[in-house]
C-alpha cells in the first residue's frame, strides 16, 4: 500500500527520502514487477514524481543503491560470525555467506544484477564495496604464504570482488542454477587463493 504524496517528507516512521525510495523499489522487485517505472516507484514509495529523480538522478543508481544495500548485509552476516584464524578460511566463509544473500531473493536479486551493468548518471560504487567484503575476509593475511602475504592483500580484495561477479554475471542470466551457485563461487575462490597459500583449502 502506498502512502500519501502529501506526507511529510520524512514519512510516518520517520525514515529518510531515499530510504523510502530504496525500499520502495525492493518492494516492486519482490511483487515481480522489475520493469518498473519511475512513476510507479513514486507512487509506491508515497512521494512526488520528482523525488526518485533528485534522490538518485536514474532507476540504474536505484539499482546499484539496492546492491550497496545486499554488500551491506554480506558484512554484517560475515562480521557476525564466529572469528576465524585464518584468512582464506574467512574468504571462504564470505563467499559462502555472499552467496547465502543473493540466494535469499533470487529474484529480486537477478532483477538488480541484471542493472548494476547499466551506467548511471555518475560511476557506481558496486566494485568499490565488493572489495571491501574481501578486504574485510582477509584481514591481515593470518596463514597466507609470508613471502607472498603483501601481493595477496594489495590484488586479491578486487581479484575476488571480479571472481564473485562473474559467477554472479552467470547466475543472472539462468546459465547457473541456484544449486551450483556457492559451490562455483567457492571453487573459483579458492582457484584465487591456491596462488597465496601453502596450505591445503578446505
């Protein structure tokens, strides 16, 4: 149900514009409506025509805002966990728990995927915060090769981020099923890792 145009702009609970646009466009993707419009978002959302506009500028940054939002999530599950000692058994749980979210909403999180590609009016920020889930994973290099532990911090954080996409990229467009997934995304980290690592990955 939508809520009034004429509601003040903070919105009954208070929240912030773009959080309602945000929400809004979850919200259509979850009904199965991905081609929404920007009208249809406005109304949805309770807000003027205009505000999705001067919010975002255009429905691909509301699209790269719903995948910040899905990073977001990835951190918080990943930093909640039980602490690992070692770094590439921390990439992999982050792979897995990257994995877990996106399988969540297939859906809606095909619909977004199949947008982050799009340009917007300005650069997304998508790589950005998919390398910091990795920079998180690794920490320090705990259990990395010493002799190869600073090369592995200062490429595999975007090494991983372009792995994890790819699969993903795969995944959108129904050459992956939602069964393969994290087991292609744990393989292909790890084929990453074999270079940095003395270890045998679990």
């Amino acid at each position: 149900m939508t809520r009034s145009k004429t509601e003040p702009s903070g919105g009954t609970r208070g929240e912030p514009l773009r959080q309602r646009v945000i929400d809004a466009a979850e919200n259509l993707l979850r009904e199965g409506r991905a081609e929404f419009s920007m009208r249809d978002l406005a109304a949805e959302a309770g807000v003027s025509f205009a505000t999705p506009f001067n919010q975002f500028g255009s429905k691909a940054a509301i699209m790269h805002a719903l995948s910040a939002r899905r990073i977001d999530t990835m951190e918080e599950r990943f930093a909640a966990a039980p602490p690992l000692a070692d770094a590439a058994a921390r990439v992999l749980r982050a792979t897995d728990t990257a994995a877990a979210v996106m399988l969540e909403e297939p859906e809606v999180n095909r619909a977004v995927m199949g947008w982050i590609g799009t340009a917007g009016p300005s650069p997304g920020q998508v790589r950005a915060r998919s390398t910091g889930l990795w920079t998180l994973a690794l920490g320090a290099g705990e259990g990395l090769a010493p002799a190869r532990r600073e090369q592995a911090l200062g490429c595999l954080p975007g090494q991983l981020a372009f792995a994890f996409r790819g699969v993903l990229s795969f995944w959108t467009a129904g050459e992956l099923p939602d069964d393969a997934l994290t087991q292609s995304a744990r393989e292909i980290a790890k084929t990453l890792l074999l270079g940095f690592t003395d270890r045998p990955l679990p």
